[in-house]
C-alpha cells in the first residue's frame, strides 16, 4: 500500500525539503503540496491524502486553524506537524495534538538536512502500520481473546484488589498519548491525595509546555520534573524530555543515562523506581504508544502486588506499548480512558470512606 502525503507550508524551500524527506520513506508518494491551510483544504479532494504535515505559521490560514476544520471533515486523515524548537512553537503543538493531530516532528536545526524528517516521518507512519519497512520483518503484537473464563477471574480479580492501599499512580505513554493524558488528567479529582508520575515520550523542550498545558486544565497542578523535586500528594510529575525520571525516597531524580528501547525518558525506569519506593501500593497504567516500554516496569509491578491497567486497543493510536504488556501477562485489567478514569475515581471514594 502506497501512502499518499500532501505537505503544507508556506515556505517553498521547506517544501522542497518534506517532499525530499518523505520520497526517501519507502511506501510514501507526495501527491501535492499547498501554501498554507486554506490551499490545502481546497486541494484536499483533489490529492486526497492519507497524511498530512501541516506547518504552524502560515499566512491566510495557519496550521491550527486547518488542523479544526481536517479533523472535522476528513477525521480519517493523519495530520503531523511540523514544529520549531522554541517556547512558543512547543505550546502551538501542544494544542496542535490536543485537537487531534496524530504526532509532531521537531523541525531540524539544520534546514539543508532531510534524514531528520525522513527518519522521524518513517517512525510515525511505522507506528500505524500504514507501511513496512523494507526487508525487515516487523514485530507485531498478537491479540489474544480472552475468555469467558478469564473475564470472570479478571473481575474477581479486581474486586479483591484493595484499592484503598494505592499511594501513587505511575503512567506511560507515547505516540497518541498526549490527548488520552489531557483526558485523563483532567478526570482526576483535586483530592486524589497522592503523587501521579507520568512518562510521555518527547523530545527536550516540549515537555514543560506540555506539562503547562495539562496544569490549566487539571484540578491537580501539574509540573515538569526537577531534579531532587521533593514529591507532593495531589500534584503530577511530568518527565522532562531527554530525562530519565526515578523516584528515590521522597524526591525525583533525573538523569541521563543510556536510552532504553530507543526513549529517554523511558517508562520502565519509573516503573521499577517507582515499585522499589511505593511496593505494591501502586496503580500503573500503560497507554498507546509504539513499542514495548513499560512491560518489564508491569512486571514490577506485579510482582510486589500492585495493580495495572492497560487501554484498549480500540481507543489507541497505537496499541504497541499496551498491546506488548497484555501479551507478557503483566496487565489486570484492559480498559478505554474512560473506564481508566473511573478506577481512579473509584480509589478516591475508597479511601474516603476508609
């Protein structure tokens, strides 16, 4: 299957360099280009794209504004923004994959240079299986249906958990995952009285607009992580990008170590950190996202005797992550955010009432 691209942006060099980028992405064809939003709508049906990279400053219509009406009228269509590395551009994509935008590539420093966004596009449309890699076999993950049987254990299961012991909630996530964490952040009551730590794959310097994004919107404040940030009940610790976050007594400490399955920050790191301080008094939630971060850290988990959730894969972007960890056995219980968001609830009113 041959992927069809339309990129937009105002500047013509730049879309020179997308359309040089994408070309080198094995199964995509750029079939047009457009000047800014409103030429792309009006060339939409002409090209009929499957994806879209759409820049954010342009003049007539800009990015933002496009992105409202596409997903609108053509939801079936991917848009990938194309985002600078400043304050202003990080806060725009924020918004940007709020609304519905699949994921953003950070513009190269270096505007001669197309391996950047060849590489970064390829991973996007890898993801959501829109094409294959040549010669390579990819890992896929094997749905298993689970059987009467096991449901009725899996709801046993969850009515003998108790609830009411959970002292943290540690969540991982990456492709598609900053609209499901807007969503489930902002479930969250104000009095859930206890940390929530979270890992969003991305990059350095997007994740502090993101984390700003999510406190104007969240009862809970919601902060990047500092190193030797001393941990408070009702707030949420979001990993910077490019730090590893780890949860050591009753702080956060960052570092830079290798990168684990290609990521830093890597979900399992807090995970594992995060069971060593919190042991089985944990609630972990893996989200959409490419890939197998976060099972072992499930592990972890499931061995000290916390419990962990899972979304499911009707609801994710990508059903990697989720997917990998229901296949290891590591997951109690698969659910939709919204179901997510009611456990959460559900352990607030238990501590209440206890």
């Amino acid at each position: 299957m041959q992927v069809k691209l339309m990129v937009v942006d105002d500047s013509a060099f730049m879309r020179k360099i997308v359309s040089d980028a994408a070309s080198k992405v094995h199964g995509v064809t750029v079939v047009g280009t457009a000047r800014n939003g409103l030429d792309a709508i009006e060339n939409i049906e002409r090209y009929r794209p499957d994806v879209i990279t759409m820049d954010i400053e342009m003049p007539k219509m800009n990015g933002i504004d496009a992105l409202k009406i596409i997903k609108k009228e053509y939801p079936e269509i991917e848009v990938i923004m194309l985002s600078s590395h400043s304050k202003e551009g990080s806060e725009v994509t924020m918004e940007a994959l709020a609304l519905g935008a699949l994921d953003f590539i950070e513009k190269s420093s270096d505007r001669g240079d197309t391996s950047f966004i060849t590489s970064q596009l390829e991973a996007k449309l890898l993801a959501l299986d829109l094409i294959e890699k040549p010669f390579l076999r990819k890992e896929r993950v094997v749905e298993r249906r689970t059987s009467k049987r096991e449901q009725r254990e899996l709801r046993e299961l969850n009515s003998s958990f108790d609830f009411k012991k959970v002292k943290a909630l540690v969540l991982g996530a990456s492709t598609g995952g900053p609209k499901i964490l807007f969503n489930i952040v902002k479930g969250i009551p104000k009095d859930i009285n206890m940390p929530v730590f979270l890992v969003q794959h991305m990059p350095k310097g997007f994740t502090k607009s993101f984390a700003e994004r999510m406190d104007s919107e969240s009862p809970l404040k919601v902060v990047e992580a500092e190193d030797q940030m001393l941990i408070q009940n009702n707030v949420v610790y979001v990993a910077p990008g490019d730090y590893h976050m780890l949860i050591e007594g009753n702080r956060i400490v960052l570092n830079q170590k290798a990168k684990l399955h290609g990521v830093r920050p890597a979900v399992d790191f807090l995970f594992e950190s995060a069971t060593r301080q919190y042991g089985g008094d944990l609630l972990g939630i893996i989200l959409t996202g490419m890939g197998k971060d976060g099972a072992a850290g499930f592990m972890s988990i499931k061995e000290a005797g916390g419990y962990t959730l899972a979304q499911n894969k009707e609801t994710c972007v990508v059903y990697g992550m989720p997917g990998y960890a229901v296949s290891s056995g590591v997951v109690d219980e698969v659910l939709s955010p919204e179901e997510i968001v009611d456990v959460i609830n559900k352990i607030v009113k238990v501590k209440k009432w206890n």
